[in-house]
C-alpha cells in the first residue's frame, strides 16, 4: 500500500501537471422573453429578441428584471457594464444575478427551493456595487446559457452594456464535427465534445455547475472522448496522480476527489474503485505513456486485492456486506448489482493483464489473465442462462440492461452472445432499463462491441438526439424523454445540464476516425 | 471664474494629498443576545455573553444565526474564518452577513423595508463561499458594532472563528480624553473624535455607512475636531481642492463632493458655499498654510459674487427665488432661512476681509469688511428687535434658534446681545429649536462665542450625553431623545450612527487646552 509520502509526492506531480487555463470572451447574444408552452421542454419556450437594441431602449429601476442568453453554454465569470441613468448615483446598486444551464433555472429564479442537495449550489448573487459606473467580474465560476438581472435596490435605474462570460478552461475550442455525419449526429457530436470541453478544468469535472469533482468514473467516460478530440493526455494523468496521492485508509482509491481547498480524498465506491486499472491501462494504452503505468500498476493491483472480499469462490457476493457502502453501476435502488459487479472484476483483471504484458510483467500478466479467466467462467456458469441467452443477478436472477452490459464490457458474453442478449432484454418488458446517463454510455459501449451499428446510432439518435431536440447543446446530468420535470433532487433546477457521464456520443462518432 | 483646466490642477493636487490609509485588525468581544426591552433606546438591550466559549460550543446548521459585537464601532471590512464540522463540505456555503451600528439594524435585519432612500445603504452581504476552511475578508467597507451571520444554505454545519474587522482610515488611533473632565464628558470627547477618526477616510466623509461623501458643511466641523486632535491639515486642504475641482457650471462651489469612481460635483447648497470662504480662512489661520489661501482666494471671492443675487439692499431675499435650489441650514421645513442666510453673508465676508489681510490684500481686505459691515447693520436694522432684544426672520418675523445662533456666529449680534438673545428663545416656547445635530453645534458655538459656559456643558450633558447614556460610542446623525424611531428616512435602520456633524463636541472640550 502507498505510504502517506509516497502519495504526496503523486500529489505534487499532479500540481506539475496543472493545464494553464485559456479564457475567452463570450457576449451575450440574445435578450430573452420567456414563454410558457406545454408543448416545450420544461414548459418554456425561450424566445429571442435583439439585444443591443433592448439594452439600448431600456433602463431597470427597483424591482425590473431581464433575461439574456449566451450564443452555447460556457463555463466561466458572468461580467457586465453598469452605469445610472441620469444624474449621478447616490448609492450603492443591489442587483441579484442568477446564471442558469437550463430555463427553469432563470425564469423560476425565485422559487422556494426544497430540494436535497444543498441550495447553494443554485448559482445565484446577490452583488452591491458602490461605484457606477462599473465593469463588473463575478468572482465565480458559473456554468450557464442564460442570465437573470433583478434589480433589488439600485439609485434610479441604471443602464446595461457589455454582458458577457470570461469563459475559462483547459482547451478554448471545438473540434468541428465530422463532415460525413448527418446533422442531428454533427450536433449530437458537438454537444458532446462541448460537455467535455466545458467540465475540462483543471481536473476533469463530473459537472461544471455542480458537483465540480473529479468522479473515477466519469473520468474514464471522459478518457474516451478525450481520446478522439483534445487529446490531453496530461489532464488525464494528472487525475490519475490525483486519484493516487488521495487513497482512502485501506488503500482504496476513492469515488471523487475534490481539489480545492487542497486535494480530498471522497468516499468508498467500489465499482469506481474497479475501473482504476481500465483507466490507468487505456491512458497507457492511448497515451504511449508507460511510465505512469508502471508507476502507479501496484495501485492498480492493491485495488483488485482490496475487491476480494466481496468475492466468494469466484462470484461477486460483496453486495450483502453491510460494512461496505457503495457499489453505483446506476442510479436505481432496485438494480441488483452482483452480475455487473462480477463484469467489473473480470474487466478489471483483464486490464491489469493487458497493463503487465504492455509493462513486460510476465509473471503478473499471466495470474490476472487466470484470474479473469476464472471469474468469467464463474460468471457464465452462475449468471448466464444459455437457453434464454440472457445475463441474471442476484438471488431473484434478475434480468436487467446493466447486467448484460458489464458482461459484454468485460468479455465474459463474445460479442453475438451480448448483441443476443441485448435484444432479448429489449424484449423483455420487466428487465430493469438504464436509468442515469452513465449506464446509457455503457448501453453505447456494449452494441458497439457487439457490433450493432444500428442499434448503437438509434440510441444516439433517440436518446440523445431527443436532448438535442429539447434544446440541449451539451448533454444533460438527467434525462428522461417522459419526465421533464423529474431530478433525482427533488427540484428540476438542481439538476446539471452539463454533465461528464452524459457526453460520450462523440467518442462513438469519431473512434473509426 | 477657474477653467476646467485649472479645476483638473486642483484634483491632481487633492490626488497627491490622498492619506495613506491606516489599518488595524480589531476582535469581535462578544457575543449578542437581542433582549427585548421597552426601557432601552430603540427596544433592545444587547446582552453580552463569552464569544470564544460561544464559538467553540456551537456550529451553524441552515437557518440559524448569531450576532457578534465588537469593542467599539469600527469602520472597515468583516473578517472571519469558516469551516465545516464533520465529514468534508460537499457543496458552497451561502452566508448573509449583516453589518449594524445600532441594535435595530441586526436584530430586524430582515424586516421589510419601505424607507425613502436606497435600501441598498442597509449593510446586507449574500456571500457564496465554494471552498471550506476559509478566512472571508468582505471586499466592501462598512461601519458597524455589530455582525450578524445567517446561515442561508450551508453544507451540515459550520464553525466560525477569528470575526474581526480589518479597520481602515486615516488615522488608526485615539488621542486619550482630557484628564481634568468628569466621567461623562470624557466619554462624550471620546465618542466625538471617535466619530472624526471613522469618519476620516481618503476625505472628511459626513458618514461613514451613508452617504460616505465628502459634504461642506461638514467639513468645516470636522475641521474644527481635527484641530484640537489629529491636525490632519493635509486632509483639510485636500477637500478644498476637492471642492475646488468639482465646481458647479456658473462656479459655485458644490454642496458635496462624490469621490468614486472619479470626484464628481454633486447638488447647490448656498448656504455650504458661503461657508467656503470661512472654512478656507480657518484652514489657513490654523494649519498656517497661506499658500493655498493665496490659491483657492479667488474662488472665495466668486462664492460670494455669485451669492449677490439673492440680496436685496443688503437684505437676504433669495428663499422666494425659484431657480435657486437648497438653502439648507437645518433639517426642518419650516424654518424661514432669511435671518440665518443672513449671518451667513456676513460671516463669509468677514471671513473674506481677514483672508485677505492674511495674505496683503489690504484693497480686498477693506472692500470685503465694508460688505460685511454694510449686511450686518441691515441686519440690526430689518431682523432684530432691540426692545425683545431676538432675531426674527421673514414676513412672519419667525422666531428660531437658528436665526439667534447665525447672528452671533457672524458677529452681528455682539456676545452679550447673543446671550440675550437665546434665553430669550429658550423662554419662547413657538421658537423653532434646532433639529438637526448639525444645527446643535451651531448653537454649541453660540453659547461658546457668548462666552456662556454653563449653557455649553449643559447642552453637551443634556443632548450629546444623553447619547452616550442611550449607548453611542460615536454621535449621531439623527437624535431626537424623545422619538426614539425617529427617522428622516422612514426606517430608523437606515440612519448614521456615526455622523460628522454630530461628532464637535470635542472641539469644544479641548479648544482652550
């Protein structure tokens, strides 16, 4: 296991490798009138007028509000120009500002919030200005379309000009989608490419509004995007040093890793704690970068040790163990995780194997590919029905998508066994579907290894070319086509519409590249 | 008249006589328990209680809130240091700060508000901190005894420590009082040049929570307290320059000046315009500066020329014109200004004529000591009534204060004829009293220059003791002892606790030292 040393000097390599942040200027484009129709996503229409000429005709005393839109979501400080109107201001200028991904955020800016995760994530200042006139910065970073101005209590009314975002990141561009693609997938593909461009920061970030962490399994979904598009590798490698100088007391790298104020280590997350080895050997693998591999390989190795105890002659049995506290694979409770979990496994030792004969570790590469070998054979004997050609799990043998997936994904299912799998799932009205995102790109992930273009291009199209649809120009935390109102929250506005786990669309579109 | 070119000569040199600001930091002391009180000033008695032990003991969940108080106002920035309990902060903290001179400002900090001015005078931050541990400095300034926290939408719970104030100013300590005084009026000097000391900025400010502006009349009081304490003349004479870059179009001297962004003039006040010459005169018979008396003499002089319309054979007509804006002289609407606009003339030219010998211009000296004594003996003959031995002013001969203090302030009446003159009113119970505090120490004056010790000490004991027994460390803008929620502004919260032309007492308790 890694001393505390050593992971601080992982700590200080990850410091090296800090990507410069680029900025840009980004004016606002649009003035907007919200309007109500139920025929729209979320029930409101965003309707466009010009803005230099509104900002030109119009002055905002006590209790005037406006709503202005950026050209794309950015990610960066909300600025402004302010000055009075006539005579002088005698006073400060109280004005509440409110920046949102999505229009319930802003039109419904002053609705009680009851949601459960804390409310100060609802990107809202309330700011007072001494001195007019002023060019204002806000201080902090926001994620948004959309700006809300509220006068609360300003001298007068004052004028506005110059809105804008100082947009920040680790990349200031976007990679022009493919020519040969249709026009819904080019702009599937650049929503996709802009979720990630957006949550690259200094780390790769689960979302740029909210939670703004380094999640071990966005990061690898990230990875892959990244592959296809930027190709900065070294933002990869320094959230891999992040993960390793920031391990949880038995050695386990953590779910998340938040930075600031100083690299801390999150919580238990098993399934996460898995891909560890899959990420460090696809960065090694896309990277050419060995030596990161064999740097942190004893990690890689310490997690599959640690994952043993959830094992019983070979088949995953952790999920009973009260004293271990998060296997994700999804947002759904009522998900039995034991088939994707035993995927996870053999996945995972798969990678260590495919890492050790990359690093020239013989003797380790051949004990983790007998130890895939065995739990896969496990897996196909305990949880694979051949006469049905579907995956099971748990005592209640349930039939689920993510089952079938995690299968495919690790290669314990050959690729016609998964794409007869999948189809018989499809069929099967009771099989428990992807709920999150997440589990969606691994739906991507499995037809493509399956070889299922068609299926894999309708769920892009259908999924999320529907966000596209409904408005989207990066991809959404949260999506269900038949509940636009649902979050996982309790309140629409909580819910990030700039979400890692939700852009990988473009890493299919592009990988044959 | 002084081009715009020479007014722009004059802000470089106010620029270069820019105080160095002074900062110290000053611990909150205690910890506030609001008690409900009838018997108090304004309700509440702020019960004081152990800060540290307090701090230590509690953390801070949603919706709770406490206040602190601090050994002594304090003009500068709110400090404190946050963290979270257990576990990590997952999400920002959103904090209101309230900032209060008096009880009412924290303990209804969020009642509504429905004052005449900009509410946005009302010391309210919402602060979104997105890192936890964290030392806040608040990037404004304010004036205050008390902090209030609320905690709007925090991660679990928080600790705070270190609340402090980052003070700032131009001078950062407290001449001791005079030992001879007894114990109130000690406390009385040192509440006066507490109230100087914060309101003692880049400029003499008249308040330092509101309207932080550098006003005339004002300034001449505080000039006064400068002189027997700080003797910070270079301030003196940097608000002169001020005033004399900042001039109205026809070169009036404005009634105050706003400094920030840029100095800016603000409104005509006739009576402060006629007070520049006096003030100018004091500047450079105290500091013993004639250069800028040589200098500013001119614009003194044209002061005075622009006046001459609002005179009539010598007499002060100019309250009936219409196209002159604000004879202030004090807050009170039904005050006849004639009498008091009268002294004033008088005394600026007099002021004028010993400028002048000043500096050797024994034609101006003569020239302006003759206008003196030409609108002084008008004066005698049309305003005052040698059998009841009072001043009256205006077709309705109202008796006032203020008409009895401008006489003698202005040497028309002399000493003894002033003396009479005031028992007089104080025996006319129709006279109009003053009302302002700024009105107060012209009669504190009125009673010195009659040489009427016993009425000073009684009305410093009386009026700005009762103060201090009320609870002021600094004077006030507004006191009536009897209306304890008496406001000009409709919101007793929005009234200065700590307000230049409040603050002379000093003046008077150490002129003869």
């Amino acid at each position: 296991m890694l001393s505390k040393t050593q992971q601080e000097q992982f700590l200080a390599k990850a410091q090296k490798l800090a990507p410069q942040l680029k900025y840009r200027t980004v004016d606002a484009d649009a003035v907007i009138t919200p309007v109500k129709d139920k025929s729209v996503w979320q029930d409101y229409r965003m309707k466009k007028g010009d803005l230099a000429g509104f900002l030109k005709d119009n002055d905002f005393a006590n209790g005037s509000s406006f709503i202005v839109s950026m050209p794309e979501t950015v990610v960066g400080q909300a600025a402004f120009s302010v000055d009075f109107c006539k005579g002088y201001a005698d006073s400060p200028s109280r004005i509440q500002i409110t920046i949102g991904e999505l229009p319930q955020e802003v039109v419904n800016a002053d609705m009680p919030y009851n949601g459960t995760l804390n409310g100060s994530w609802l990107q809202k200042e309330i700011i007072n200005i001494d001195d007019l006139p002023c060019d204002v910065i806000l201080p902090r970073r926001y994620s948004g379309k959309y700006i809300r101005f509220d006068m609360l209590n300003v001298p007068g009314s004052l004028k506005f000009s110059n809105i804008r975002f100082i947009t920040c990141g680790a990349e200031d561009f976007m990679p022009p989608p493919p020519e040969h693609l249709p026009e819904l997938l080019k702009k599937i593909d650049q929503a996709s490419i802009r979720t990630l461009r957006n949550c690259m920061q200094l780390s790769f970030e689960d979302g740029p509004k909210r939670d703004r962490r380094l999640w071990l399994g966005d990061l690898r979904l990230q990875a892959m995007v990244n592959k296809v598009t930027y190709r900065r590798f070294d933002i990869v490698a320094r959230c891999l040093y992040l993960f390793a100088g920031t391990l949880l007391d038995d050695g386990e790298v953590c779910g998340c890793v938040m930075e600031r104020p100083a690299p801390r280590r999150g919580c238990h997350t098993h399934d996460y704690a898995m891909l560890f080895p899959i990420v460090l050997k696809e960065h090694c693998s896309w990277s050419g970068d060995l030596a990161i591999g064999e740097e942190l390989f004893d990690l890689a190795c310490h997690q599959m040790k640690l994952m043993e105890r959830f094992f019983t002659d070979g088949l995953f049995t952790g999920v009973n163990d009260p004293w271990t506290s998060w296997f994700f694979v999804d947002h759904d409770l009522e998900l039995d995780r034991q088939a994707a979990m035993q995927g996870h496994a053999v996945a995972a030792y798969r990678a260590l194997a495919e890492l050790a004969a990359m690093l020239g570790k013989h003797e380790q590469q051949t004990k983790f590919a007998a130890k895939a070998d065995t739990l896969a054979a496990v897996a196909r004997e305990k949880l694979y029905d051949p006469v049905s050609g579907v995956v099971v799990s748990g005592k209640e043998r349930q039939i689920s998508y993510a089952s079938q997936i995690w299968m495919i994904i690790s290669g314990v299912l050959t690729p016609e066994e998964g794409r007869k799998a999948l189809l018989a799932v499809e069929n099967t009205p009771a099989a428990l579907r992807p709920s999150s995102p997440y589990m969606f790109h691994y739906l991507l992930e499995a037809w493509d290894i399956c070889g299922d273009e068609k299926h894999l291009l309708e769920l892009l199209t259908d999924y999320y070319g529907s966000m596209i649809n409904n408005g989207a120009d990066t991809f959404w935390e949260v999506y269900r086509p038949d509940e636009p109102f649902f979050s996982p929250y309790n309140d629409v506005r909580m819910n990030s519409a700039c979400h890692a786990w939700s852009g990988t669309a473009a890493y299919f579109l592009r990988k044959g590249n």
